[in-house]
C-alpha cells in the first residue's frame, strides 16, 4: 500500500533474550563495534537488547566507545515507580539512555501471561518515557493453520494502537513476530512476510490513519539469519528486523546488518 521504503528507514535490533551476564554482554558489544563499520550502518539503524542487569555495562561500552547502535530493552514496568517488587521502571530505562522497547514478544505473552491489555498499557509507559516502543504481533500454528492470521494481527494492532495520537503512532515500531517462526529455523517466506506487513500497516492506516501507517516502521522476526536477511529486506513493507537468537554472536549479527544495509532500500 505504500511505496518501496516510503522513506523510512530500516531497524536492525538484537533480541539477546536471557542471555549473557554482564561480562559477556561487554565483549559481545566490543566485538559489535569492532566489526561494524562506518559503511555498514549509514543506511539502516541498530539496536541492542541485553537483559536488565546487562543495560548499564552496554551503556558504557556503546557511548564509551562510540558504537554506532541504539541501546534497547525486551520489557518494561507498567508504571513509573512505586510498590512493584521485581518490575523495571521505564523511568529507569531512559534514564540509561534506552531507545527502543521491545514490548508484547510472543514469550511474554506466552509465559508471562501478557494480555492485549497490558502491552497496550506498556505501550504507553514507553511512548509517556520518551523511548520508541517495538510492538510484537503474531500468530501462533494453530492460529495460521484455520486461516485465522489477518484476524489475529488486526485484533493485535488494533488493542495495541486504539486511542494513541498520530505522531507516537508515527514514532514506533511494530514487529511481525509469527510464533512459529521464533527459534525454529522456520523464518516466514518474503510473500508471507510481506503479506503479513503490508495487512498490519492497512490496519494501522485504519486505527491511526493513513499518515501515520506510511511512517511507522514493521520488522519482521523469527529465524532471521544473513543468508535470509536480504530477501526479507526487499520486501516493500519489511522496514527492519528482529533478530533473536543470530544476534549472541556478533560476526553473525554484523552480516545481518551488512545484508540489510545492502538491501537495496
Ligand atoms: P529468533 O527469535 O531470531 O531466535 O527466531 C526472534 C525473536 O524472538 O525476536
């Protein structure tokens, strides 16, 4: 529905999941900016996603030593500060310069009992912070098996994005997350990727509008890998990737995001 790349430029993000403590988050963003060059990023935006307990050493090493990537976290705290025992105040995340929240992936709905209720109020806490919220929609096997996918992200987008004014709208990122897709080495062909993408940006022109659905950025996640990175990135609405587990390893991860930038958008 919009023309190629309409101008927005692509998110390459690293969902590092719960992997690496601290130490090892160092080295994985030294060897990141290591490999990374000038060239390489010029064309496509980066983000890194460590778990909490790793988000100030990332911080150190990307500002310390001038990595071109964007700091991210996977989740965040309904609300601003107060008696939460065990949650992470956005509050929090932008204040160790966080960029980009990933908020609503699949696990979380999934293992953490996350309902369209709650990632809508994520959302906002995000958006309220200052930071761009990653917003995750998908559906599961059984859900595509009975032809129920369009259904699913319209109902996704829809309680995620009612009500939000243009511009946050504008400003974040949803991501196309097909669960079955996620850590099984089944990524979603381009036509499906694509098909997917371009229905969750009509339904974002339905909820928010036509401006907004022509600016807001879509990824694609699951099963990401370089040798997939380039047909995926062709697609007209795939503005980015979400990339779990090939973003642990940083020569993997730099291959992706030279594949991307490469990727003729
Ligand atoms: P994967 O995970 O790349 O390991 O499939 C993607 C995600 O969950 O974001």
């Amino acid at each position: 529905m919009s023309p190629a790349g309409a101008g927005r430029r692509p998110l390459i993000s690293g969902n590092w999941k719960m992997n690496l403590d601290h130490l090892e988050a160092i080295h994985a963003a030294r060897d990141l900016g290591l490999r990374l060059q000038p060239a390489d990023v010029a064309p496509v935006d980066v983000s890194v996603h460590p778990p909490f307990t790793d988000i100030r050493s990332v911080q150190s090493v990307l500002e310390g030593e001038g990595i071109p990537v964007a700091l991210g976290a996977q989740n965040c705290a309904v609300e601003d500060s107060g008696a939460f025992t065990g949650e992470v105040s956005p509050v929090m995340l932008a204040k160790l310069h966080v960029e980009y929240v990933i908020v609503g992936h699949s696990e979380r709905r999934a293992h953490f009992a996350e309902t369209d209720a709650v990632v809508a109020s994520k959302l906002r806490a995000v958006l309220r912070n200052g930071m761009a919220p990653i917003c995750c929609v998908g559906e599961t096997v059984d859900e595509r098996d009975i032809g129920l996918t369009q259904e699913r992200l319209t109902a996704q987008v829809t309680a995620a994005l009612t009500g939000l004014p243009a511009e946050d709208v504008a400003a974040m990122v949803v991501a196309y997350e097909p669960v079955w897709a996620i850590g099984t080495g089944q990524a979603a062909t381009p036509e499906d990727a694509q098909e997917a993408c371009a229905w969750i940006r009509g339904v974002v022109a339905q909820v928010a509008g036509e401006e907004p659905a022509t600016q807001v950025r879509i990824q694609y996640g699951g099963s990401v890998k370089a040798d997939n990175t380039a047909s995926l990135m062709a697609c007209t609405d795939v503005d980015g990737l979400l990339v779990g587990g090939a973003s642990l390893d940083a020569a993997q991860f730099t291959d992706i995001v030279r594949a991307a930038s490469r990727g003729g958008r």
